[in-house]
C-alpha cells in the first residue's frame, strides 16, 4: 500500500464485510483482502461501492488479469457466502503432541500428556463437547461450538475445520484474530489461534441447552461458578446438565 493511501475507515470496512458476507465474494474463503474493485490509483478514494472482498489466490488473478472486473462485479453482487448462509470452510493448521486453552487469564493444560490419544475439555454439556483439544492417533485437532441464546449456529470447528454463520452483524478476521459482534460495540466472541497448539478465548458468551459459559479476562463464569485459577492442570473444568461421568470433573453445575 502506497504511504500516501489512507486507510479504509473501520465502519467502511464493517459495512464492506457485510454485504460481502465475511468471506472472499468468489470462492467463501474468510482469508480476504479488501479490493478496490476500480483499482485505487485510478478512483483515488475509498468508497463502499468500489469495495469488495477477495481472498489472496483470487485477488492475485485479478491483479494480473486472470480474474476480470466484470468477474469480480459480478461476484460482489452475488457473494458465495451470502448464497450459501455460511463461510467456505477453512482449515486451522493445528498440529504437535501438546496443547492448551486459555480461557481469560486461565491456562487450562494436560500434564504427562498422552501423544497417540489424548484430550482436554474446558466445558461439558449434557456430554456435549464446546470447546476441546483432541490428539487422535497422533494427530491434534481443535473442536469448537458456538450458539446464541436461541440456539442458533454462529461458528463451528470439527477437527481444525471452521465454518461460521454469514448472517450475522459482524465476524472480523484479522491475523490469527477472530471477533464476533452481534451489535456495534458488543462483541460476543473474541478468539486467538494460537497456531500450532493453543487457542486464547478473551472473551465468550457460550449457550446450549438453556446453560451458558461466560469468558472474561479474569476468568469464566458457569450457572453460579466464578472460576478465577491461573493455571489448571486437568482435562475436565466443568460439567453441566446430564453427565455419563466417564471422566474426572472438576465442577459440577
């Protein structure tokens, strides 16, 4: 970007990122860049209009003419992800034979973790799994769900593969930085990958089932619990609701 550019004001990008669908407008991807659909040093300006979403592969054929704005218009009016509801999965390169979850100011780890199989679990409900690390056969892979107060799904991980919601107000990713809005200001979901092992949440409003989890800085909050240890060294924080008791747990709600 020349010195001389200024930047994209943060609203402008919001409302870019929304009728965009938080993806790349041809193929979904929720990697992007924002596009002057005209390039820049012809308009000279930052409009929404002349503004759009292209992940690197496709922003590089357009560049060199591999991609033509008639394409790309086209595209931007008709946004993959707002077609199809939800973003094109992406792949979280999570990988090694440690792992941890840090939950506001709480480590949560495994000591003498097992490399082939293993598994850590931050919270449980009903036996149903919203956030966890597993090693299976070797390999490690992040699993994460996130529901509104209604049940309705903003963002789902299976096995290092993401996916979220495209209608919601607004999702920003930005390096490893992942951010919910469900209003301006008002931030719902707020992770960090910490590739290749470890995922720091700073702040999380968890619901499933009629229970809810409640991430801060200090700690996390769960029916009654305020859990403020620094550093746990165990593969079950909490468990709400029905429970098979197939693992040690530390709180039961």
């Amino acid at each position: 970007m020349s010195e001389n550019r200024p930047e994209i004001p943060r609203p402008m990008r919001r409302e870019v990122r929304q009728r965009c669908g938080f993806g790349c407008v041809i193929c979904g991807l929720p990697l992007y860049e924002y596009d002057h659909i005209i390039n820049y040093s012809i308009v000279q300006e930052h409009t929404p209009e002349n503004l759009t979403l292209l992940c690197d592969q496709h922003h590089r054929e357009k560049t060199n003419k591999l991609l033509s704005i008639e394409q790309v218009i086209e595209a931007n009016n008709n946004p993959y992800n707002v077609i199809n509801a939800n973003t094109t999965p992406y792949l979280l390169n999570f990988a090694g034979s440690d792992f941890s979850v840090i939950l506001g100011d709480i480590r949560q780890f495994v000591p003498n973790v097992n490399s082939q199989n293993d598994f850590i679990i931050p919270f449980l409900v009903n036996n149903k799994r919203l956030i966890s690390f597993e090693i299976i056969e070797g390999k490690l892979f992040f699993n994460l769900v996130l529901l509104d107060e209604h049940d309705n799904l903003l963002l789902k991980i299976v096995e290092n593969e993401m996916v979220f919601s495209s209608e919601q107000w607004d999702v920003e990713f930005v390096g490893r930085r992942l951010t919910i809005r469900k209003a301006l200001g008002v931030i719902i979901f707020d992770i960090e990958f910490l590739i290749p092992n470890s995922v720091k949440i700073y702040k999380a409003d968890f619901n499933c089932d009629g229970y809810w989890f409640k991430v801060r800085e200090e700690g996390f909050t769960a029916r009654g619990f305020d859990i403020q240890i620094k550093n746990i060294g165990g593969r079950l924080i909490f468990a709400a609701g029905e429970y098979d008791g197939r693992y040690p747990v530390m709180f039961r709600g």
